[in-house]
C-alpha cells in the first residue's frame, strides 16, 4: 500500500483500542472471550458487526456442502 505508513505513536493507540476493546467484550476477565460474551456484545454494540462483516464478509455464509 503505497502512502500508508503507521507512525509508532498509531500502532500504540491502536494496540491500545485492541486492549480497552478485549476488556469490554471479556466480561468476566478470565482471558478469553465466549461466544456468549460476544453475541451480547454485538447486541449491545450493532455498529461493531459492520466492521467485523467488512473484513470477513463470509462469516456468516452456511457452509457449503461437500
């Protein structure tokens, strides 16, 4: 990608949104997230399942049948 470079300072603050977001999703801070933390998540934030669909737009595509 030509013209897009991180300053060290932007890959700190976005580490650090990464971080603050994990916390919120991991209610119960045991180090991983469920998948029942996440589906609340989502429902208390619905404007997150749009970015999560722009980077994996397969997501939730059945699987194909062999």
């Amino acid at each position: 990608m030509e013209g897009f470079i991180l300053s060290v300072s932007s890959l700190v603050a976005i580490g650090m949104q990464i971080s603050h977001l994990f916390d919120t999703l991991d209610l119960d801070h045991n180090g991983s997230v469920s998948w029942e933390e996440f589906s609340n998540f989502l429902q208390r934030n619905p404007e997150y399942l749009a970015v999560i669909m722009a980077a994996r737009p397969n997501l939730l595509k059945a699987p194909e049948e062999p």
